[in-house]
C-alpha cells in the first residue's frame, strides 16, 4: 500500500519522466562497468574521452591530403603508438584506430591481462591480489587495478618475491628451491 501523493508531489512528479532520461548511454556504461570490474567511474569516462579524441584525431589525419608527407608520418606514428598500447591488433591502417573503444582501454588493465595470461582465475580475484601488492611489472610493486599494460611491459608481469602466491605456485611445479626456505 502507496499513501497518496501530496498535491505539490504530484507537481513534482509531473515534470519528471522516468521513461526516457538525459543520459540514455547509462545502461551500456553500467554494463562495460560491471563486465571489466571497474571501480571508479572516473576511469571509464577518461577511456571514453580518450578514445573520442583518437578518433577525432584519424579524423584529422584523413582529411589531409594523401600525397602530404605529414600524414604519412603522423598515421605511422599515430599507428606506432595506438599498437605499442595494445589498443590496435595490427598497424595496417587509420581505418583500425576507428575501432578504439572504451572497451579497447579496459582490456589492457591489469587485471584483463592478468587473466588472460591466466595468473587468476577471474577478474575479482586479480583485483584482489593486485590491491594486495602480490603483482609486479618489471621491478615496480603496482597497487592500482587501473594500470592500463603495454604490449612490452606485458612480458614482466610477475609475482612479487615475497609472496605466498608465488611460492604456492613454485611449489606445484616443484621449482622451489630449499635456499628460498631459509629466506
């Protein structure tokens, strides 16, 4: 049982329209939020304005003339660079770079990749043991499940030393070494 709306609430309620809002993309900002385990909506909204302005950049870039020495350089450098992030498979053409997403920013996370390197079992369970400082890229200790990876600093992700997991992980290979035992 609903009491009966006061007459300045049906006021109210008869400028609002619950059916279509301002912000229709919300469902599949919710739904890129929920599948990649996105924390911060801030993180979402910088992937989506870089993706816009990348794409604004091609858009540039094909607007200049073919012959012009400049676009060449800047479509291979352009390319160089959106490939080095991982965000493009290959460098053929501008025609790739239209296809960067805010989806293209969040598979390259760490803990995407952490799964896909098949070092957790799923992305909560990456986040977990990144927050808890079990992760390294290189020498770094990172924290911030938002560390976005490039295709270099791919091949450096490692546990850190010190931890449980990797001993865990050494002892099932039967790598462990007894002089690790003693440290």
């Amino acid at each position: 049982m609903v009491r009966k709306l006061k007459f300045h609430e049906q006021k109210l309620l008869k400028k609002v329209d619950f059916i279509s809002w301002e912000v229709d993309d919300n469902l599949s900002e919710l739904k890129i939020l929920r599948r990649y385990r996105i924390q911060r909506r801030e993180d979402y909204t910088k992937y989506n304005k870089l993706s816009r302005e990348i794409r604004e950049l091609v858009r540039k870039i094909r607007d200049l003339n073919e012959k012009d020495p400049f676009r060449t350089k800047s479509t291979c450098q352009l390319l160089q660079k959106l490939y080095a992030a991982g965000l493009i498979p290959t460098k053929q053409g501008l025609y790739l770079c239209d296809n960067v997403t805010a989806s293209s920013f969040c598979r390259r996370r760490l803990p995407t990749i952490m799964v896909k390197l098949r070092m957790a079992q799923n992305l909560k369970t990456a986040i977990t043991f990144i927050e808890q400082g079990h992760v390294r890229i290189g020498p770094e200790v990172v924290t911030d499940p938002a560390f976005l990876v490039t295709r270099n600093s791919e091949d450096y992700i490692t546990w850190v030393d010190s931890s449980k997991i990797k001993q865990h992980v050494m002892e099932y290979n039967e790598e462990r070494d007894d002089f690790d035992l003693v440290v």
